[in-house]
C-alpha cells in the first residue's frame, strides 16, 4: 500500500481535475494541500467524488478565496475505494498536494 505523496497537480485554469483516485479494495486517509504561487488571489474548489464531474453535495470547499502565497490545507479526510480527488482552480497558480496512507 502507498503512503506519502498520493497525487500531486498544477492545474489547468478553470478545469476540473481528478489529482488522486482510491485504488480499488482500499481506504485512503489523506490531507490535501492548495498552494497559491501566483501574484493574484485564486478561488479553488475541492471534491471527494465519484466522477471527474463533481455534484453540488460532494464538495468540501467551493470557490475559497486563497491569497497569493498562501496555503489552503483539508485534513483527516477518509475516502473509499474508487472515489476521486477532484480539484478547481481559476488560476493556473496554484499547486495541489495530496498525501496520507493507503490500508
């Protein structure tokens, strides 16, 4: 099993993209981490999901305002098999992380 970086992504603007998928007959515990290296503010988004496409209800942040430089981090998030970390951002500043451990 996997632990550590799960997933790592610098984002397209305004595309939504899965940056980490349980593998399958697995539990993942994991943080996820936004990092704002732009100059200009950016709304992110975040979603534990069951499709690249997110709905309203699977989301944990939306549109959060992260400043230039500044770090957004969700931790203790516990995720079945096949669910998928999809992220947002309007910007292509900013920089996502996930890690934690596979069981």
């Amino acid at each position: 099993m996997a632990s550590g970086i799960l997933g790592q992504s610098a984002p397209t603007a305004s595309t939504n993209t899965t940056v980490y998928t349980v593998p399958t007959s697995t539990t993942s515990t994991f943080n996820v981490s936004f990092c704002n290296t732009g100059t200009s503010p950016a709304n992110v988004r975040l979603a534990v999901c069951a499709s690249g496409t997110p709905a309203a209800s699977e989301y944990l942040e939306y549109d959060y305002n992260l400043l230039a430089g500044s770090v957004l981090e969700r931790s203790g998030i516990v995720a079945q098999a096949a669910k998928l970390v999809v992220v947002y951002t309007d910007t292509a500043t900013v920089a996502i992380s996930v890690y934690g451990y596979e069981a």
